[in-house]
C-alpha cells in the first residue's frame, strides 16, 4: 500500500508517482509503513543535521564561535537568499577561512529573486550561494578543530569525514557505510527507510545532546533551513519547536516529531521515481494518515497538500491528488 501522487491534468490522471514512507517509534520498532521499511536509498541531504553532529559533538562548533542560526545553517538546504549567504560567509571568517576554501562548488540561487539580483548585479554564483555551503562550513570548523589539512576535506579518507562516519555509525548502530558521492562533491551514506526514520527520531528526541542542540537551532531558526517558499521552512515554522524535517535530493525527507503525549516519532517519506514535485503532498498525506497534524497546522501546509499545476500562462491546468493506495 504505497502512497500514490497522481498528477492530473484535468479530470484524468496523466501520471503517477510512487513514494514510501516509514514511522518509527523510541524502540526502534516500525510503527507504520506504506511500502518496503527496509527499501535502500541514499540519504542525500536529508543526512545534514547528523554530519553536523559531529561538530558539534567534537567541540568544533563552539570552538568557531558559531552562532544558533549559523549552527541551523549547518543543516540547511538553502535558497541561497541574502541572509544565507551573509551566515555563511561570517561562519567563514569566524574561521579565517575564504569561498576558496569550500570544495562544494557553486551553482546559482534556488530563489528566483536571488538569482535575478545576482544576474543584475553582474556577480557570479560563488560557492557561498551552494545550498550546501553551510555543512561544508560545519566541516571546516571539525577541520580546525582537528589540526587537519583542509585540502580534501571532503575525501572520504580524511579525518573530518572519519570523524563524520564515526559519528553516523554511532547514530545508526552499522558497522559499514557504503557511500557514493552527494552533489556538493562530500560522501552521502546508502541506508534503509526504517535506519533513516530512526535518526530523525534521535534527533527530536532530546537523549542526544548534540543532536538536541541541532534541533533547537532548526527550530528556532527555520528560515535558514530552506527559505522563500520552502516546506522546511514552512513545516517548521508552522510546527513551533514541536517538530522538524530535513529535505534531500532526489525526493526524500526525514521528520523528526515531538508528539503531544511525550512520545517522539521518526518519519521517513521518499518518492521512488524522484521527482520532488510528489514529495511536498506523499509527505503531507502520510503524515496526516498517521493523524500527526492538527487542523491548524493542515490548514497552515494546505498549498502543499494538493498543489495546483498551472501552465505558462498562470493558468490551472490541473492539480497532485495524493492517498495511500490501499
């Protein structure tokens, strides 16, 4: 019984996209699952929060000084808007570091109105505008803080990935990461549905004190996370410190929440074909199948619970009707 985002256009279904989505509960124990709990997929930047744990969990983090906001940037997927690369950038000279320093490569601002000043400016995307040039900052501050070379910190021999894997394996109970490469050059681990969702139960758990500094940054700071119109960001802000989520590449994203009897859950949900456009309403419908947002907080996501497909023009064309096939 998988979750199904049907994209119809009109009053017909024109395409179908499949995705999965695990709960995990405090045990570790699969609550709820529609689709395979031990499917395989790569974590992509869903990973963020708990490669910056190694940071901060190494003392890295308050030896650079960073701020709260600046620790949230860690864990961001950014639209590459002023304030993100304005964090970036202090988080760099806290360091004493340059954009030359960074080895995860530049590519434009995901905000439109970023990327139109940029363009108008006559400026460059520099590594600073990378959605991921807060991690790779959290991976410098472990640089210094190790006495490391920072050329290559991104190899996967090197101590401050080392020092990551330590970390994720601790997390995740794996003696072995198998790894390929993310796209901001640094390696990203291969692992479970259920693995995925129980580190994000970790993470809103409040028994890992390093994750739990990284969960009050996320909450407090959700802007930094994603953006203008972004579900990070929204999700979050809408939630109130009671819950966050953490976005990756090729349509996944992790969940971790506090429920209002004291329980925390994890949720994972991932579109098989990888296509984000179905991510925003499976995550919205599972989440809702498991009765974990209220009607206020429904009501605050609605755009995202079954999003309207217009043409060039503006035109409605049709709309992403999403449910759990059963």
């Amino acid at each position: 019984m998988p979750i199904l985002s049907k994209v119809m256009r009109g009053d017909f279904i024109e395409s179908i996209h499949v995705a999965y989505g695990v709960a995990v509960d405090e045990k570790g124990d699969v609550v709820y699952a529609t689709g395979d709990p031990h499917y395989l997929t790569c974590i992509r930047s869903s990973c963020k929060p708990f490669q910056a744990s190694a940071a901060v969990k190494a003392g890295a983090v308050e030896a650079a000084g960073f701020s709260e906001d600046e620790i949230a940037l860690m864990c961001a997927s950014h639209n590459g808007e002023e304030v993100h690369v304005n964090t970036a950038k202090s988080m760099l000279s806290k360091l004493g570091l340059k954009p030359d320093n960074y080895f995860c490569g530049s590519h434009a601002p995901y905000d439109d109105a970023s990327h139109h000043a940029l363009i108008k400016s006559g400026v460059a995307p520099s590594p600073l505008h990378n959605n991921c040039s807060g991690k790779h900052a959290g991976m410098l501050s472990l640089c210094k803080k190790l006495g490391a070379d920072p050329k290559d910190y991104i190899d996967s021999d090197h101590p401050v990935q080392q020092t990551i894997f330590d970390q994720l394996k601790h997390l995740t109970g794996l003696e072995k990461l198998s790894t390929a490469i993310d796209g901001c050059s640094a390696p990203t681990p291969f692992l479970t549905l259920s693995i995925i969702a129980e580190m994000f139960q970790k993470l809103a758990s409040g028994k890992y004190p390093e994750l739990d500094i990284l969960f009050n940054a996320m909450s407090n700071h959700p802007y930094l996370i994603g953006g203008r119109k972004r579900f990070d960001t929204d999700f979050i802000t809408t939630l109130n410190g009671k819950a966050v989520c953490k976005v990756g590449g090729e349509a996944i994203r992790g969940f971790g929440i506090r429920k209002p009897d004291g329980s925390v859950i994890g949720v994972v949900v991932k579109v098989l074909d990888g296509n984000i456009r179905a991510l925003e309403p499976s995550s919205m419908a599972f989440l809702n199948e498991m009765e974990l947002l209220t009607d206020e907080e429904n009501q605050s996501l609605e755009k995202y619970r079954e999003p309207v497909l217009k043409n060039h023009r503006k035109i409605s064309v049709g709309k992403i009707s999403t449910g759990i096939d059963f």
